[in-house]
C-alpha cells in the first residue's frame, strides 16, 4: 500500500508540472522528387490534421500527429499521415512564443481496383525527416494559435501488387509544408 501511495503522488506531481494540448491545423504538403535522373511531379495536397501536445517543462515538448489528405500525391484518394515531433521554444515575447522543432512523419495512400488479370492494388509512402520552425501565439485564454514551416528530405516508395507479383521502385526528394491552426490546454 506504501509502494501505491508513493507511485500515485510521483505520478500526480509529474501530471501537475506538464500541460496538455489539443490541436487542430490545416496544412499544405508539397514534395519534390527524382528517380532515375527524371524529375517527378506530384500535386501538392492539403490537410486537415489533428494534435496532442505534452510539455516536458517550460521550454520543450513533444507532439504526435495524425492527418487525413483527401487527395494525396493528387491520386483522388483519402490519404493518411502522422508526424511525432519534438519541439523546443527559443524566445517568448509578450503573448507569441517561436519555437523550432524535428521530427520523424509518414504519409500513405493507396488504391486498388480489379482487372481481367485480378486484384491489383497500389501504395504510394513517403517518409519525412522533418524540421521546423514556429511561431504561436496567446488568442484567448486557453486558446492558442499558430503558423509553422516545416521541410526536410523526403523518401517515397512507390508498390503495385497483383496477384503474386510485386513491384516497387523509390525516389528521394525534398518536402514543404506550411501549417496554420489553433491549441486547446486541457490541464
């Protein structure tokens, strides 16, 4: 029962020094690609993303993403991503804080249909290093606004598989993505 007491006040007291955040963003994701000595071009897609924030202390946090595309790559289709991201305030001034940031993110989308020849379903993923720089702002109390520029190199594979046959190819790139939104602190 000791042990008990003692987790539940550690755990408590750790709750109490960090702030938790929702977020709701929308953004604008371009990439930018070369396989094979040809340059690719894909559309870029807007997002709709959703976010929680934990505050490790007064200065850093950590964020995990999930966003939903509804037309990834420009494939017509609903397309998924999530970044989790580390992030790191630099100066605050009055009621807007600017921070910086690095993370890892994953896009996805894929698409299948049938054919004489069977099933055939195709993937197109990217994987972002991403790095980024920000800028939020007090707008109410509890409500917080922001504006972000993130970028980094981008990885994308690209899978079609029928049957039993597979086959993939990659590209390497770069990516953009401006991002405007708002917080909710819930603790």
């Amino acid at each position: 029962m000791k042990n008990y007491l003692i987790a539940t006040a550690l755990l408590s007291a750790a709750s109490l020094a960090a702030a938790d955040s929702l977020g709701l963003s929308g953004s604008y994701t371009k990439g930018f690609y070369r396989a094979g000595g040809e340059s690719l071009d894909f559309d870029g897609a807007f997002g709709v993303g959703l976010s929680y924030t934990y505050d490790l202390d007064s200065v850093s946090a950590v964020r995990t993403q999930l966003e939903l595309f509804p037309n990834l790559y420009g494939s017509d289709k609903l397309g998924f991503g999530g970044e989790f991201t580390y992030l790191r305030s630099v100066t605050s001034t009055g009621g807007a804080d600017v921070y910086v940031g690095g993370g890892l993110g994953l896009n996805t989308v894929s698409a299948s249909g049938a054919t004489d020849a069977g099933r055939i379903t195709a993937r197109l993923t990217t994987i972002n290093p991403t790095l980024l720089a920000g800028v939020r702002y007090a707008v109410a109390p509890g409500f917080s606004g922001f504006f972000e520029l993130a970028g980094g190199p981008s990885f994308l594979r690209a899978s079609v598989s029928g049957g039993s046959a597979t086959v993939s190819d990659t590209a390497t790139g770069a990516f953009l993505k401006p991002s405007i939104g708002f917080t909710y602190t819930i603790r």
